[in-house]
C-alpha cells in the first residue's frame, strides 16, 4: 500500500510537471526589434535602504536603446535610513515618499506612485536589478504586435559557482519555467513583479490590488490572476532574451528561507485554481520524496523503490530546469546535490510559510 501510494504521488506530480514542460515549449522566443518605438513608459521602483543597488539599476536603465524623453522613472522610498541622492540622467527620475495604507508596503508603493503616473504603460521592476539594453524596446514591439494589458517577464540571476548561488539559481529556474509553462497552457497563475508590464487603464479598472491588500506579499501575482479573470486574452508572457531583467541571489540562507516563506505564503490565497492545485502537487510530490527515504531508512520499503521514484522525479525535474536555464543563458551545476537538498528545503518553507512568521527588510510579517 505505501509504495502505490508513493508512485501515485509521483505519477501526478510527473504528469503536471510535464504539462508545464509541453506549455514551456509551446511559448515561441521573440526577438523582434524592428519596429520604432511607440511607447512612453513609466518604471516604478519600491525601494528601502538600496543606496548600494540603486546606482546599478540607474545606471544600466541610462544604456536602453530608447528614447530616453518617453521614460520616466518614479523611486518610492518605503522608510530608508538614509534619503538616497539621484543624480543626473538624461531621462526623467523622482523620489517620492511611500505612503502606506495597509499591510504591504510594496503595493502601498506602487499605488503610491500610480497617482503621479503620466503615461499608458507602466512597469514594475525591484532596485537590486539590472535591465538587458534592448528592453523596453522589446516591449513595445510587442506591444505594437499584440492587444496587450499585461506583459510578464522573465527574471534571472548574476550568481557565482557556490552552492548557496546555484541552488538559488536553480530554484529560480524552476519557478521561471512553471510560469512560462503555465502561460503556454493558458492557465497563467504566477509571474515575478520585477519584470512586469501593464496599462495604467488596467490597474484602474481592476481597483489595484483591492481585496489583496491585507497580504503583504503578492503585488505581481495577485495583480496577474485579477488581470487574466477579467481580461483573459489580453495577459501575456514574453519570452525573449533581451526582456530578462538581472538581479543577484541572496548570500545567506537565512534571508533566503524567509524569501521563499514570503512567497509561498501568498499561495493559500491564490484566485487561481490550478495555480492552488500546482501548488499542492507540488508539495505532495517533494513530501512523497521525503517520506520514501525514511521509508527505506526504515526498512519499509526496498532500495529499488526509492531509486525508481528518484529518476522519475528528478527526471522531469531535470527536463523543466534544464530548458529554463538554456533560454535563461545559464549553466545548470550541482543539479544532484540540489534535486537531494530541495525536497527538504521546499516543504520546510510550505509548512513554515502556514504557521510562522517572516522577516524582510528589517520588518516582521505574519501570514
């Protein structure tokens, strides 16, 4: 009865697995930047205490390849240490004071900003980020190609060879392929809110992040799962090389566990039914895993079970992770050792994520 149920778990896990596997490859790469520019953009920045990575984000946003009149960059200050200095760029910067309303700053942030927005589009992006040259001229020869509202991207990171970097690297990956998948599928559920892309008309009409707003985390998907239930046909992935934005991995595991805890904490109040169910599946498959080797430990359950289950597991894992990282531009390294470390990881963050609390920017949050 224990390895039925084991292999059971497992076979629906390999099945949703390969399913964002099939929607992965059914998003086509475009590259197109041909077209002149038609757009004029606003980029929102949340930000505290980011002196350090401020400069480099500025910094490569004064390269784009882009009108630099038609862009207008608004930093929201959530309560810095210290007041960061802009200093001169050929495009438009403020600095405003994020005034907050309710129990997430982030989306008290972009709001914040959204009352001053002057242009059709906005994007959102994080200040420890760095931006390709080419993209907002991506965007807006997409934009000019599709009836579009939304536009999620693809985020990366600049990571060393440590263990703690690639093990981000690769996590991040598999988070970058279910959403590309789950594009593919039409089931959209998830994106990163440091790569994303809508009309102001849009965020208007959907009353903001109303209804979410007690949840400190989730400016980006639950802003995604509002846009596809009352816009379906008009939220889009854009998969393309030049429209991936940079950031830099944590270099601590403590930040890092409280990251993930952040962001699964957001999954229990998804609108997105199958973004709950994936959810689960995916929990059950890592637990499942988990459970096989104390089985075996145990002597509940033979060797060959627990190798089966393995390669059946960190086969398809291996699948999804490896076509990520190959659009994404990296090299996939200690992929075993991960694929061993990850079940125990992930489903101390999901429980965690249930009953405790976390800390992010020097502030205490609770589920």
């Amino acid at each position: 009865m224990i390895t039925i149920i084991l292999f059971l778990t497992i076979s629906t896990y390999i099945i949703l697995i390969g399913l964002m596997v099939y929607g992965f490859n059914k998003i086509k790469k475009i590259e197109s930047i041909d077209l002149e520019p038609k757009t004029k953009f606003t980029i929102i920045v949340p930000f505290r205490n980011e002196a350090e990575n401020l400069p480099a984000l500025l910094d490569s946003l004064s390269k784009l390849n882009y009108p630099m009149d038609w862009i207008n960059v608004i930093l929201v200050d959530d309560e810095s240490k210290e007041k960061f200095q802009v200093p001169g760029f050929k495009f438009q910067v403020s600095v405003i004071d994020n005034i907050r309303l309710t129990n997430s700053p982030k989306k008290d942030a972009i709001v914040t900003a959204m009352n001053i927005v002057n242009t059709d589009w906005v994007i959102t992006t994080d200040a420890d980020c760095v931006v390709n040259a080419n993209w907002l001229l991506t965007l807006d020869n997409y934009i000019q190609n599709h009836e579009v509202a939304m536009i999620a991207g693809a985020v990366n990171y600049d990571c060393g060879n440590s263990f703690l970097h690639q093990f981000q690297q690769l996590d991040l990956a598999s988070l970058q392929g279910a959403t590309i998948g789950s594009f593919g599928m039409g089931k959209e559920f998830m994106c990163n809110g440091a790569n994303l892309a809508y009309t102001k008309t849009l965020f208007q009409e959907l009353n903001g992040f109303g209804g979410n707003d007690k949840i400190a985390s989730g400016d980006d998907v639950f802003l995604l799962q509002k846009a596809t239930l009352q816009f379906p046909g008009k939220v889009h992935y854009l998969k393309s090389k030049n429209n991936i934005v940079t950031t830099n991995p944590l270099s601590d595991w403590k930040p890092l566990f409280h990251q993930r805890v952040r962001w699964a904490s957001k999954t229990t109040s998804y609108q997105s039914d199958f973004g709950k169910l994936l959810g689960i599946v995916v929990l059950m498959g890592n637990l499942c895993w988990i459970l096989a080797v104390g089985f075996w430990a145990f002597g509940l359950t033979p060797i060959e079970n627990l190798i089966v289950l393995s390669l059946l597991k960190f086969s398809v894992d291996a699948i999804l992770i490896f076509k990520t990282n190959i659009f994404l531009g990296q090299k996939t390294r200690y992929f075993i050792l991960s694929s061993l470390f990850y079940p125990f990881f992930s489903v101390c963050v999901a429980f965690y994520s249930l009953f405790g609390k976390y800390e992010w920017k020097g502030r205490l949050f609770s589920k």
